[in-house]
C-alpha cells in the first residue's frame, strides 16, 4: 500500500497532493490516506483528486467504506464530499447504502444523493421514507427537495399531514425547493405552528393568488423581524410569478397593509439593509407600493447588489419629485453603485425645482455620471436649464448629450432654448452651438443658418452647412454646392459630408472635385460620402484610391466600395499588395463574402504582419470551405504569434466541421 509523502508542514503536503499523478501506482490509497489528514485543505486536495481517477465506479465503493469509520469526522465529511463529485458512478453504491444496518450511515447516503441531484435516486429516496429512524426520514425528506420529480412533490406533500413537526418542516422546505406548493388552504393551516412559519411563508409566495398575498400580508405585522422578512421575502417571489397586468392588484394589496402599521417606514427601513437578497427584493416591491419618497436613499444603497438592481429602479422611479430631491441632496453620500442608479433613476423624478442642485452635481460628477445629469436636465421642463445645458456645448465629452437634452428641453421650453443657443451663436460661443440651434429651431432658424454659412469664421460655415440638410433638404444641397468650392478646407469636407446624407442624382457629380482635392481631408469626407450616397458614377475614382500612398484614405476607398457593392477582384488583388496593413485589412473584410476574397485570405495566410494573418484566419473561419482547411492548418504549425494563433486555431476548428 502507497501511502502519503510524510511533509511536517500543511503547505508541503497540500502541494504534493495536488501534483500527484492521477495515473500512478497506488494513488488511490494515497489519496485515501490524506482524507484522514488532519488539515481540511489537505483533505480537500485529496477528495478532488478522488474524482480525477479512474474506474470511478472503484473510487466510489472505496469511498462508501470511509463513510463508516466511525471517529474519523473529517474522512468521512471529505469521503461524502468525493463522492458528491464522481456525479453518476457513486448513484449505485448511495442507493445500496440507504439499506445499511446503521442509520448513521443511511443518513450519509440520503444527504449525498441529495448533493447529486440525479434523477434516478427520486423512487430509492422515497421507498426510503418508511425508515424506522427519524433523521434518516428528515435527511431523505430534504433530499428529495433536490432531486426533485413528480413521486417527490406526491411524497412530501403526503409528509405534511405528518405528526412529526421536524418531517413536515422538511417536506415544507423540499417543496419550496421543487416550487411545488401545495394547495392554499394546506399552506394556510401551517401558518398556525411556529415552528413551521417561515417555510410556510416560503411556499405561499410560490401561489400567485391574492388570497395568498393578503396571507402573507399579515406577516408583515408579525413583531418577530424574522417572520416579517419571511414575508417581505415571499411576497418579492410572489411579484416575479404574477403577470404584469396583475401587479398593480398585487401592490394594492401590500400598501393597505403597510397603511395599517404606524412602524411600516421603519420595518422596511431595517428590510432594505437585510443580509438576505429575497428580504430585500420583497422590501423594494413595499416601498414601491407605498410610493414612500423618504426611503430613496436606503432603496438607491441596495444597488450595490447587482441582481436587484432593476428593481432599485423601478423602485425609485416610483418615489416622484420628493424622492428625486432626496437623491440629489445625497449624492455626494452615496455609495458609487447607488451614485448611478439614483442618476438613472433622476431622469424620470426630476422636476423644475431640480436644476440647481443638478448644475450643481456637474460640478464634481464623473464622465460617466455627467452624461446622464445632463439627460436629467433635459428633462426638468424648466426654462433655467437651457443656458446651462448650451454652456455644456463647449465642452467636447458633454456636446453631444447636451445638444440631445436641448431637443428634450425643448418640448417643453422651446422659446428658452431659442433664445439660448441664438445668444450663444451671437456671442461665438462654440459651434456646436449651430447645430443644436439648426435641430431645435427647425425651418425658422434657415435664416439664420443661410448667414452662418457666409461668416467669416470657416468653423461657423462649416457647422452650418453641416446642419442645414437635416432642417431642409433643399435649402442643404444648395449650401452644400456652394462650400463645396469654399476657400476653406473644413467647410469644403464639411459640404462633401452633407452631401453624402443628402444624396440624390447630382452627388457623385458635385463630389467629383472634392475626390481630387488638395487636401487628404477634403478627399477622405468626399471617398465616404460617395459611399454613404450611393454615387456609382465614382466608382472609377474609387479604384484608383485603393491604391493611394495615404493608407487612411486607401482604407476610406475600399469601404466605400465595398458599401456601394462594387468591390471588384481585380481591385481585390491590387488593394492587397498595399504596404498599409490596414488596407489589406479593409480588402479582407470587403471581400469576405466573395469566393475571390476567400481565396485572397488563403494566400494572406503568410503576410509579414501577424495582424494581417490573423484577419485572413477569421475571414476563412466565417466563408471558407472545406478546401481551405489543409492550407489553415499547415500554416497553422508554423504561426508564431500567439494571437494569429489562436484565430488560426479557431478557423481550423470551424473549417473541420464543415
């Protein structure tokens, strides 16, 4: 017989278990030997080794057998843990050992079949249940909650008519588990016994009823805080079975409850701080009911669990103005998970008494948590958020919200928000400040936008012609030609991009000379507007681009390309041979839905940069077929970049099934 190498530290040992051999001689003694170590990390080491061996059905039968060393806790807790882990092959040595002599060790079988779960122990478990000993039955009782079936729901049912309280507590817990609850009046009438109250309550959350709602409701006004959490904690359950029509009837319910108890505040206040995730789930659906706004900052902490988060929201969102100005006055308190959630949930509670103190907020709030005060703001409806809201324009990380919250504010502010951005264009402020004035002011603002266009500043024309096609088509294409020949650059890309949006039988003719421009920006926004405008007639300049020095706008021509659907292969193969990796990548992802760009990928299987051949693998991977598996794994043995690789590998793996 093998026996443990003899190391004086725990350490030592641990480490020798671990790196044993699965397959040498004598392990399965070995590992044996250190269930019965005196440190339960050894004895953890060695009953995860256990389940490594193999025949399994072995390990087990000699695992049964340390189940019966009496005095040898630790051995047999580790043996059971074992044999919880060799999955089926330990079912049928458990099975014969619910017929053992000693109840002890049928108790040991009961509890692991349970940890298994198996299926095919559910009728053995319940033949089990006539065991003349007590705590095998309770043991058996609480395993069939695990294994679950249809002869398990029958037989615990069947237990709660039971004399003995501990049987019928374990049935009550065992249907809980199988969600199998027994029908209302039964559930009712174990209300009685305190002993069995707060399983009950379990398994009256699991009937969806109003009958049992109100039930439930009562134990909401138990003094026993144990009892009035098991009740908050079936009613959250209860919430996720019934149908959403049904809830409101649900939270009626719940609120004339609460309504009747002077401390309701305070016993969800203490609900809201539970250890347990379903107390505090069925508190957040209370203090939803009761709409109660001073509870916003405890209901905002619980976000700090992730699983309840939605209901954190919902929640809140509930809570009105009241509750939105006690998140606000806290923010700087609260914890940074509740710090979001409240900022989501300001969205919808704020009101015009909130811009102060969200101006405020901007002042210290992160990037991440600016952007939805500024959303917030464009909800108030109030005036004074519009000079705010165009301030926050200057600043790039803010523009494009604020700009979004102008068009929000004004829905309901509309003549504020005019007069804002109109005495931000005045006074040169930014802009962006153009563009908000172009989205919000609509066709009264082409005036206004016609002069911009013809301002001295190129940044002014640019952003006016930029925004004028999305008030008026017409009146965008007319500003459009004319920047088109604009002595500035910005305003001449500018014009190719709103042409681009525009579109229309006369783009790739007015595009034509910003295709040729002088400047590499100009010719990138022209190459994508052609694109974007579907302008076929450039489709020759496009070609000869591919194969420009500028790899940007090499990379511009080919998408542009490949969006117009014109993406030949002869273009294909000269694109290839571009020295900008980036091209070739842009020609790899144009051509892969193409038999010639499937074979274009094979033969970049072996470009110079690992990049390169790492897009080939993926595009082989997506569109290639059984023949191009040979060629992948042969370049495959090779690779030498480990990113190449494993795209490689991948492809291999999608090739081979095919």
């Amino acid at each position: 017989m093998s026996h443990l190498p003899i190391f004086p530290a725990e350490e030592e040992r641990y480490r020798a278990l671990q790196e044993l051999d699965p397959r040498a001689e004598g392990i399965l003694d070995v590992l044996v030997t250190g269930l019965h170590d005196e440190s339960w990390r050894v004895r953890h080491a060695a009953a995860t080794g256990l389940q490594r061996l193999t025949p399994p059905e072995h390990v087990a039968s000699r695992l049964v057998s340390v189940l019966g060393e009496r005095g040898e806790t630790g051995a047999r807790n580790a043996a059971a843990e074992a044999l919880a882990g060799l999955g089926p092959a330990a079912l049928a040595p458990l099975v014969k050992l619910l017929g053992h002599l000693d109840p002890d060790q049928r108790k040991f079988a009961a509890d692991i079949l349970g940890q298994l779960g198996l299926g095919a122990a559910e009728l053995p478990l319940v033949q089990a249940l006539e065991d003349p000993d007590l705590n095998v039955r309770v043991a058996v009782a609480e395993a069939l909650g695990r294994v679950g079936g249809e002869h398990a729901a029958r037989a615990l049912s069947r237990l709660l008519g039971d004399a003995e309280p501990l049987l019928r507590l374990s049935a009550l817990e065992g249907l809980a588990l199988l969600r199998r609850p027994p029908p209302l009046p039964v559930v009712v009438a174990l209300l009685d016994d305190a002993r069995l109250r707060r399983s009950a309550f379990r398994v009256l959350g699991l009937i969806p009823q109003v009958a049992a709602t109100e039930r439930l409701c009562q134990g909401l006004s138990s003094d026993a805080r144990s009892i009035r959490e098991a009740a908050l904690a079936a009613l959250g359950t209860q919430a996720s079975l019934v149908e959403p029509s049904r809830r409101s009837e649900l939270e009626a319910v719940i609120l004339a409850a609460l309504r009747r108890l002077p401390d309701a505040v305070t016993r969800l206040e203490q609900a809201l701080e539970a250890e347990d995730v379903a107390v505090r789930s069925g508190a957040l659906l209370a203090v939803a009911a009761m709409g109660e706004a001073s509870l916003a900052v405890r209901v905002a902490e619980v976000a700090r669990e992730d699983r309840l988060l939605r209901d954190v929201l919902g929640t809140l969102g509930r809570l009105g103005s009241e509750g939105g100005r006690l998140l606000l006055a806290a923010m700087a308190d609260l914890s940074a998970p509740a710090r979001a959630a409240a900022a989501e949930a300001l969205v919808d509670l704020v009101d015009p008494g909130s811009v102060t103190p969200l101006c405020a907020l901007l002042e210290w709030a992160e990037d991440d948590l600016r952007g939805v005060v500024v959303r917030a703001l464009g909800r108030t409806r109030a005036p004074e958020a519009a000079s705010p809201l165009v301030d926050l324009l200057r600043d790039p990380v803010t523009a494009g919200a604020a700009t979004r919250a102008l068009g929000v504010l004004a829905g309901s502010c509309r003549a504020a928000v005019l007069s804002a951005l109109e005495d931000a264009v005045a006074r040169r402020a930014t802009p962006v400040a153009v563009t908000a004035l172009g989205r919000v002011g609509g066709a009264p603002a082409l005036p206004s936008l016609r002069a911009l266009a013809r301002d001295v500043d190129p940044r002014w024309r640019a952003a006016a012609v930029e925004v004028a096609g999305e008030v008026d088509g017409r009146v965008g294409r007319e500003l459009a030609r004319v920047a088109l020949a604009d002595e500035a650059s910005p305003v001449r890309a500018a014009g190719a991009r709103a042409m681009g949006r525009l579109g229309g039988t006369e783009a790739g003719a007015l595009l034509r000379s910003a295709l040729q421009d002088e400047d590499a920006s100009v010719r990138r926004a022209a190459v994508e507007a052609v694109g974007e405008s579907g302008a076929v007639d450039r489709v020759p300049e496009l070609e000869r681009l591919v194969r420009h020095p500028d790899g940007a706008l090499a990379v511009a021509a080919v998408r542009a390309l490949s969006r117009l659907g014109r993406v030949e292969a002869k273009v294909l193969r000269e694109a290839s041979g571009h020295p900008d990796e980036e091209v070739v990548k842009a020609v790899l992802s144009a051509g892969a839905v193409s038999r010639e760009g499937v074979t274009l990928a094979v033969s970049l299987l072996e470009h110079p940069h690992w990049d390169v051949r790492a897009a080939a693998a993926r595009v082989l991977g997506d569109s290639g077929g059984p023949e191009c598996l040979e060629p992948a794994r042969r370049v495959l043995e090779t690779e030498p970049d480990a990113l190449a690789r494993q795209a490689l590998a991948d492809a291999v793996g999608r090739l081979s099934r095919r």
